[in-house]
C-alpha cells in the first residue's frame, strides 16, 4: 500500500516474536506476578471483590512501578508516530509537544499528591469519584464521568492505527492483523487488569529506548551530525528568516497549545488512573522528579520527522514517516524490533486507557450492582470495542479529530476536579453551568473552525490563534465564577462551603 | 514554603514566553538555540520539582 516497500520475513518474525512474549506475559500476570513480587497480596481472578486490584493494581505500584506505567501510558506510541509526522509536515512548530511534557511536571507535583490523598482516603479510583465526593452532585460525577469517556475512546482508536500503521508497513494486510491486535489487547486487559500494562510497560520502555537511542545516534551518523540534519530539514521546511525558528505567528499557538495540553494531559481517565494506583503521594512528588527523562526522548523522538527529511523520505501519508525511515535505514531485523516496540507501545496505554474508561463505567455511570471485576471487564471490552469499530468503519483522520475535540472536552473538567482541591470554593450548580457553556463553546468553536485546535482571537488590533481548548476553559471559569457570584447574592449563603464538607 | 513553591512557576515562564527562545543562534553541538534550550529545560525543571520538594519537607 501507498508504495511501501515489503520487508522480508526477517522483519516479521523479530516483530511477531516481541509482540507475541509481551501478549502472553501481560496475559499471564496473574499467575507468575505473586511469585516475582514479594510482600503483595495474592490477586483474585474472580469474583466481586478485586475490582481495587483489577482497575487500579491494588494501589500498591512503587516508584519504579509508577515511572514505567505513567510513562508508558502517557508516552504513547501515537506520540511515536504522530510527533515526527508533525514535524515532519510543519518543521519547528511541532515541537510544541516538548514544553508540553515539561510544564506538566510542576502542575503534576502540585496538584496530583493532594488527589491521590483524596482518593486514597475515600476508595475513590476516578476523577467523577473525587468531584462527587467533593460536590456530592450526581450531575457534576456524571458530567465529569461522560467527558473522561468520550475524550479517551478516540485516543484508543489512535492506539490501534498506530498498531496498524506498523503492521501495514511490515507488508501485512492491515484489518486481519488489526483484529488480530484487538484480540491482543481484549485478553491481555480481561486477565491481567492494570497488572498487565504496569508490568509489561518495562519491555515497552526498553524497546522504545533501544529503538529510539540507535535511531538518534545512526541516522545523524549516516547524515554527518546533527548541523547537517538540521541544514537538510532546512532546505525542505525553510526558516522565516535568518534569525528566527518560528513564524511571527506561530509563537502564540505554541505555547497556548502548549499549556493547554499540559493543563489536561492528566485530567484522562489512564493517565489519572496512573497516577491513583501509586503507593503514596511521595510516589508522585519523587516521578514528578523523574518522569521528565522520558522528555527527553521525545525530544529526540521528534527529531525523527527533521531525519526524516535529511534522509530523503518522501510521502503523504504524513503517519509512515517514522516507519519508512525506519525501514530505510535500519536492516530489516531491527526495524521489526523497532515496530515491534511501537506496537506494544500502543497496547500499553490502550489498556490503561480502556481499564480507566472501565473504572468510569462501574463506578460512575452504571448502577452500584455492576461494580464488579467482570463488570469493569465487559465495560473495557465494550470501550476497545468501540475503538475498534471507530477504526475499522471510520478514517484515521476522524480518529485523530476526535481525539482533538476529546481534548477540548477533558479540559472543561479542569475546573471541577482541581478548583476542588484548592481553597477557592464554587457550588456544584456553577462548576456545572460552567461546564456546560465551556463544552458547548469549545466544541461548536472547534467544529466551526474546521475542526482546528486553535482559533483566532484579536489582540489591540491584531489577531493571534490561541489553542480553542484554553479559551473554552476560560469561558468556562469566568461562567461559573460569574454563576456562583449571581447564587451567593441571592441565597445570602454560599452552598459550596457546606457541600464541600 | 509558599515563597519555595513559586520556584515551580519558573518553566511556565521560560518555555511559554516564545520569543524569548525564538532564535537560531547560538547553536550548540548543530542544534540552534530554540532545540536545545527547550531540551535544557528538562533536566532544569526534575532540578526545581527536587529542591522545591525536599526543601519543602524540611522547612
């Protein structure tokens, strides 16, 4: 397909071999986990009881533990994929994705502690969790709760387009080998829970960063350093002028896109769920310390679209950047390691994703009685599957939109779940109203545009494009500021002091 | 402590204010300026959550 050349069975057997161990190790956790770590207790493959264990690994994962399984679920292999492939379209301004996964860390060693102690304390294991017991409003655990689900079903979609973008470009039929990866992914999630992604996520990582580190250094190498890569990339996504990197116009877009992102990178069902299986909230302050490493690679992941250009790959098909420079430049055997690693770099947070999404449907959404390890299982399955059919009867471009206006409404949760922490206290009826009129907004602004994630907004006379998710937050504030102000002088009392205890 | 963490505020700046790193120059080992000091932010930042962290616990 679209000129791909067909790699020898060399490729496809290294591929078939690592994605095949990791299947059967994730799918097996529950028997071999009890006898590698010490002092944990015995999971329970059936019955009611385990859903703790099953949706959020008992809350008893480490710092190591931890380190992996967020960065493996937040460092996606979509990000692999998709970060080079956007450099590779639009030069520099790709780069966003770095100050992104920087800032994030600050706001997660501020904000995430004082969740996890909240969460901790009560049994709650969903952000809806948290607003409800906050609020006690079933509308705002519902709203917060429908949002989580809707953001985070088109990301797995992405996650198996990222799984069929390598099998495709291994010279294998896409749809067969797509269901194949479903198949995958529903046993290895049905047996293992978070177990199997958490301690899968060591070979994802180990693979990504032998496939990326060989990438970073060889390619260079072929091209004479980093100057010249940079010089040829010029030659194809040339500078605005001599001095500077990015457009006058491209700066604003940058860091609102920027900010925006890192502001709802951890408001996801799996990245929250990531972060609420920890053992303690030094877990979280010691990875806000140390999951920056991973930055660090997708730095150097992104470099790939610049390579990418300096080794003269050519297509459109902006998704097969990666895997055609792979195969161009790497002999066939590590290029089927190098998408094996991508592979199961997608089936990683796939999981996480689904068994998040799962933790909403149970705990949040469905009635009490379904909250159930095989009431969490069918709930993931039911998700997966609806990513699967997003992918088989949907393009991948309304894939990716989804995941964008997914962004958009996962932000408008911001407000609920982290104004709940600090000492600024609004009523659930203002959160609520303010989430509505910042969803409407931001999606009829984004589905207006285009289905753009920025819009132009005026500045004293001139117009910037500022990322359509941050304006529809501060919509969202200033409504639901303005609400409670409007509540607080009629009643003469403010509801939210006594809901909040 | 409250002085301490406004520290955690000093990434936002650097990296949000894009004209400030807007540039080519200086280049440092082939990488222009806007690469590598966005790249140098990472370490700087685990630096900054570390000292706000364990400075915060003792005071």
């Amino acid at each position: 397909m679209n000129g791909i050349p067909s790699s020898d069975w060399l490729a496809i057997a290294v591929f078939i071999f690592f994605f095949g161990v990791t299947i059967v190790l994730g799918t097996t956790v529950v028997h071999w986990r009890g006898k590698v770590s010490k002092g944990s207790a015995a999971p329970q493959p059936h019955g009611g009881e385990g859903t703790e264990d099953w949706g959020l690994g008992g809350r008893q994962f480490g710092a190591w533990v931890t380190w992996f399984l967020v960065g493996g679920d937040f460092y996606t292999a979509y990000t692999v994929i998709a970060v080079p492939a956007l450099v590779y379209a639009v030069g520099a301004y790709g780069f966003f994705a770095l100050p992104y996964t920087i800032v994030v860390y600050p706001f997660i060693f501020m904000v995430m502690p004082k969740l996890w102690k909240i969460a901790h304390a009560n049994g709650y294991a969903t952000a809806a969790d948290i607003v409800r017991g906050r609020f006690g409003s079933r509308q705002l655990e519902l709203a917060c709760a429908f949002s989580g689900l809707i953001a985070v079903m088109p990301y797995i979609a992405l996650q198996l387009i990222g799984i069929r973008t390598v099998i495709e470009a291994l010279g294998m039929p896409g749809n067969i080998s797509l269901i194949v990866a479903f198949l995958s992914l529903a046993a290895y999630t049905w047996l293992g829970g978070l177990h199997a992604p958490a301690l899968t996520a060591f070979i994802k990582d180990i693979m990504i960063y032998i496939a990326v580190i060989a990438a970073v250094t060889i390619i260079p190498l072929h091209l004479g350093g980093y100057g010249a890569m940079f010089d040829a990339a010029a030659k194809v996504l040339p500078s605005p002028d001599g001095e500077h990197v990015l457009k006058a116009g491209q700066m604003m877009p940058y860091a609102t896109l920027a900010l925006s992102s890192a502001l709802a990178a951890f408001l996801y069902p799996h990245t929250l769920t990531g972060i609420l299986a920890a053992k303690s909230a030094n877990t979280i302050r010691q990875n806000a310390v140390y999951l920056p490493i991973y930055t660090i690679v997708l730095g150097l992941i992104a470099l790939l679209g610049f390579m990418a250009h300096a080794a003269g790959v050519d297509t459109k098909v902006s998704s097969l950047v990666v895997p055609l420079l792979f195969l161009k430049t790497f002999p066939d055997w590590f290029a089927g390691f190098a998408f094996a690693a991508i592979a199961i770099g997608a089936l990683v947070p796939a999981a996480v994703m689904a068994i998040g999404a799962a933790n909403l449907m149970t705990h949040n959404i469905l009635p009490k009685k379904y909250e159930t390890v095989n009431g969490s299982r069918v709930a993931s399955f039911a998700v997966k599957l609806g990513a699967l059919l997003c992918v088989l009867f949907l393009k991948a471009d309304f894939a990716i939109n989804l995941q964008l206006l997914g962004g958009v409404i996962i932000l408008q949760t911001f407000p609920a779940l982290i104004l709940g922490i600090t000492k600024i206290r609004l009523s659930a009826f203002s959160l609520l109203a303010g989430w509505i009129v910042g969803s409407v907004v931001g999606l009829s602004v984004c589905w207006m545009d285009g289905l753009k994630p920025v819009h132009p907004l005026g500045f004293g006379g001139s117009s910037e494009l500022v990322s359509t998710g941050l304006i529809a937050l501060v919509i969202n504030l200033v409504v639901a500021l303005a609400v409670n102000m409007v509540s607080v002088m009629i009643s003469g009392k403010n509801k939210g002091t006594v809901a909040a205890q | 402590m409250r002085y301490l963490d406004l520290l955690l505020l000093a990434p936002f700046v650097g990296l949000l204010w894009v004209p400030f790193y807007n540039l080519q120059a200086p280049a440092l080992f082939g990488f222009p300026f806007f690469y590598w000091y966005q790249i140098a932010w990472v370490p700087l930042t685990s630096v900054i959550i570390w000292f706000v962290w364990k400075k915060g616990e003792h005071s």
